[in-house]
C-alpha cells in the first residue's frame, strides 16, 4: 500500500526546525522514498530553521477562577 505523505505537514516540520533525517527516519522510508519525496517541486530547495521552537505558553491561572 503507498504511504500518504502531506507536503503541508512536511513543510510545517521544516520550519519547526525537524531535520530531514528526523522525518525520514518518523515516515519510515526507504531510500528510494526519500529521494523522490526530496525531489518533490514543493519542498525542493526548503531550508531546515536553525533553532527548534520548544516552547509551550500556557496560563498559569487558577482552575476555576475567570482571568480578570
């Protein structure tokens, strides 16, 4: 069965800062697959972010209590 592959996901991970390596290693593929889903026109030429964005926001508000 051929796997389903989102270039949009694809994109979002580039910019998430997710190596190549990173995401083929989560979409399993061979590397067959890899080189044509590199050479796909929309993520030809894409560039990794250079830092990974790990931060989480959250509100520190009580549970319960309404923000005022």
């Amino acid at each position: 069965m051929a796997k389903e592959i989102i270039i949009s996901a694809i994109k979002a991970q580039l910019e998430a800062g997710i190596t190549r390596k990173e995401i083929n290693a989560q979409l399993e593929l061979n590397p067959r697959e890899i080189k044509a889903l590199w050479s796909h026109p929309a993520l030809k030429g894409i560039k990794v972010a250079k830092f990974k964005n790990e931060l989480v926001f959250v509100e520190n508000t009580p549970t319960g209590a309404s923000p005022a």
